[in-house]
C-alpha cells in the first residue's frame, strides 16, 4: 500500500516524503578539479526592531569563489578501521570489521545529526526571532517540533556511545535499538508539519528581509552550502536511514551472534514504527492540498476527493498550448488545476476541468515529435523540441482528453508510473469487492512478509517517496 505523497519536481525538489533510499543526507564532496578556496568571514551585524545579532557575512570576492564551485562542501567521512586501533582490525575477520564499520556510521550519523539540528536552532531560529524576521507563531509552524528532536537523538548517541568499549570496538547494539526505537513516534508531529511548514517558508522567502537573512546563512561556512529548508528536511532524511542502517548492520550479523534477534526484532520495531509516521504524515499532506482546491462558485466538492486520504503524485504540467498546470493524482481521482497566486496568500488550486476517476482514466504515451490528434500525426507545435515529453489522459465517460506535458523524460515516466499504478490498484480494488471471499482455510494473500528475510523490500514498497515535477 502506497501512503506517501509523490511531489514530482526537477531538479529533485524533496518534498515532505519518506523515501527509503541511500543517498547520502548531506551533499555530495567536491570534485578533485574544484580547488580548495580559504575563505575571509567578516562579522556582519543585522539589526532588528530593538534588537541586533550577528551572523557570520562572507565577503564579496569569497562569494564570488564560492558560487564557482557548483559543489557543496560536506563533512569529512570517517571509517571505524581508520579511527580506533588498527591492531584490533588485524585481529578481526573481515566481516567482523564490516560490521563495526556499519554501527559506526549509525553512531556518526547520530552524531552529525544532533549538530546539525542544534546548528538549524542556533544559526536561524534564534537569530530570526531576536530580530523579528519572522513571528513566533510563524516560526513555530516552519520548525514545528525541531527542539523535541534534539533531546532524543542525543540519548540514542549516549547509549551508543557508552556500548563502545576502550578499543573502540561495539559488541551489542541491537538492546539499545529495540528500547530506543519506539521513541521515534516523536516524529509523527514533525513529520506531518513539514508540508505547512514547507509552503509559509517558501511564502516567507518572498521577503527581503528574509532573503537577505537568508543568502547571508547560505554564504557562510557553517551552512555547507545548505539552505533552511535541507536543514529542516535532515530528520526526515534520517528517519528513513535507519531500516537501511540496521539491515547493513545485519547483513554483516552471523546468524550464531548474541545480537542477531534484538537487531532482528529492532528492524521489525522501525519499519512498523516509519510506516506509521508515514501514513499520518501521508495523510496530512493530502489534506493540505485538498484544503486549497478551489471550485467554481456554483459546484460542490467532489465526492471522489473529498473522501481521499491519499495522494499519489502532484506537480506542475503544461497542456498543448504551453499554459502551465497543476496536476493532482489522488487515490481514487485525478485533478487538473491551475494555481493561483496572491500577494502575502498561499498558493491556491483553481480546478479547471472536472476531475476524472481513475476508474474511467485512459492512458496515453505519446511519442516524442508527435501529437496524435484525430488519428492524423501533427503537431501544434512548429518547434520540435516543445512536443517532447507528452503523454495523453481522457476520459471514458464525458469525453474530456488532455495532452500534456512533463518538464523532461524522467518526469514524464514518472508520472506514467503513477498513473499506472493507480489505475493497477483501482482494478485490483475492484475486483475484490466483486469477487468471492477465500475460503476459510484458504489464505486470501500468499504473499510472505518475513520483511527480514527479505531485507527491506516490503518497507521500501511502503515507503512512497514525493517528486516534483515543475517547470522553471
């Protein structure tokens, strides 16, 4: 079952989503061609109704440097063989040592997350209160729980911590993660915040005061070159590790190991644990966006969205004139919308058409430089290169048919992946409803859901992650 929202965006726009991949939370080094640049910090002093802070400023000629290099600058990776006692590792067999190495990076990752999430509280929270950049209230909604975080991994890095013995060695872990896991229901709140959170920080953004405040952060060392929002963003990321984490940790685990069935039940405690935060998280930000669709004065709310708790994909397209659009796929309905803007508003969603039911939804890909209109192969397009990336959606029952298009191939696939996959669980919907219950001793599902055995597979079918596909 897919709870979590695909927000489909080129260049990857994280949206509020659990995606359980392995990329690395941080930025990724520089190149060895990018030079090392030393960079002059000058204090710069901005003031604020009553009130003045300082902040880090990088000067012009340093900014200058550092929008060269295309590259952020990201920590310094550790090994375990590399850190503690090189005579222990001789003494180790070689999957002894990968094992070390893999609850080692659990405990660095713990370690550079507390700092970086007292960096996020320190360098713009506290700063953006002092000088009124932004209200406490909006503040609150932007970080929402943050400070509740900060507590809570600092214990799991303590315990981690005080299991390392003198060589540097860690024999158990799996006691600590199955009584410290549970803890993550912590993240329910923040989690399910982030997409309100998301939109007012952008909203916000539009400000010069907070540009200003902001550029200023983002030109100075401490930010590595990450904005707000990937600051705000790094517990999500983290949250969606740990499954990868504690199956590496496993992987590596003989099956004979004092540890091997508390890292067992541990893994069985995170995955019901993140599917959890992600179905309500999932949940709320399919109600944001149906709270800002807004239909034509004289039409009710349809049935079809008004009754969803899901939202598969959601993004900008353009139709066959050019004119930007904003597509909503929900669980049970596909939506057309174009936003709308006020100043110092929200954006809001202006349903154009009328929603199609997946049930009744055909789908179309069309080839690139063509547009089949009437059986007859043209285009209304005079450049080849503006009839890329479309695919066709119609309707069985009404008759309403939309050519539209993705800002490039991979979004294009994207959004013909989930528009299939809907349409696959509509059918498979249906025909359980119309076909007869499974005997008593017959089991209606055959598949097996030893998610141990099979790593993380059934997490990772789980764990919908968000795109965003909009146009510059």
């Amino acid at each position: 079952m897919q709870h979590w929202l695909t927000n489909l965006s080129f260049p990857p726009q994280r949206s509020i989503s659990l995606r359980t991949d392995s990329r690395t939370e941080h930025a990724p080094p520089a190149s060895a061609s990018v030079s090392v640049v030393k960079t002059r910090v000058v204090a710069a002093t901005v003031s604020g109704p009553g009130s003045s802070a300082t902040i880090p400023r990088v000067s012009s000629a340093t900014a200058s440097l550092a929008s060269s290099a295309s590259v952020s600058k990201r920590r310094d990776s550790k090994l375990w063989s590399e850190t503690f006692d090189m005579r222990l590792s001789q003494t180790l067999s070689p999957k002894e040592i990968k094992r070390q190495e893999a609850i080692f990076e659990l405990v660095q990752g713990e370690q550079d997350l507390v700092e970086d999430l007292k960096l996020a509280k320190k360098a713009y929270h506290d700063p953006m209160r002092t000088l009124c950049i932004m209200t406490e209230q909006e503040l609150n909604q932007i970080f929402g729980t943050l400070d509740s975080l900060i507590p809570l991994h600092e214990d799991l890095l303590s315990r981690l911590r005080d299991a390392r013995k003198s060589d540097g060695s860690t024999d158990h872990v799996g006691h600590i993660l199955t009584q410290w896991l549970p803890c993550l229901c912590e993240y329910t709140p923040y989690c399910s915040n982030q997409v309100k959170a998301k939109a007012l920080l952008d909203q916000k953004k539009q400000e010069r005061r907070v540009q200003d405040f902001l550029q200023r952060c983002l030109l100075s060392p401490f930010s590595r070159k990450l904005d707000l929002w990937n600051f705000l963003d790094i517990p999500r990321s983290r949250l969606v590790k740990y499954p990868l984490l504690l199956r590496e940790i496993l992987r590596h685990t003989d099956n004979e190991h004092p540890d091997r069935q508390r890292l067992e039940e541990a893994m069985v405690t995170v995955q019901s644990v993140v599917a959890d935060i992600n179905r309500q998280t999932g949940e709320s930000e399919c109600e944001f966006y149906k709270e800002r669709l807004l239909y034509s004065e004289e039409g009710p709310k349809h049935e079809l969205i008004d009754r969803s708790r899901t939202l598969s994909c959601h993004g900008a397209l353009k139709n066959h004139r050019g004119v930007k659009l904003h597509v909503f796929l929900f669980q049970d309905v596909l939506v057309i919308t174009r936003s709308v803007s006020a100043s110092e508003q929200p954006i809001r969603y202006q349903l154009c058409r009328q929603p199609i039911p997946i049930e009744h939804l055909e789908l179309e890909d069309l080839s690139d430089g063509e547009m089949r209109v009437g059986g007859s192969i043209r285009g209304p397009f005079s450049n080849n290169e503006r009839t890329k990336n479309f695919f066709r959606v119609s309707c069985k029952v009404g008759g309403q048919s939309h050519c539209l298009q993705a800002s490039d191939a991979f979004n294009k696939q994207q959004w013909i992946n989930c528009i299939r996959q809907a349409k696959d669980a509509a059918s498979t919907s249906q025909s359980q409803t119309t076909s007869p219950a499974a005997a008593p001793n017959e089991p209606a599902d055959q598949t097996s859901d030893n998610a141990l055995q099979n790593g993380t597979d059934d997490f990772n079918s789980v764990q919908r992650s968000s795109f965003s596909l909009n146009f510059p």
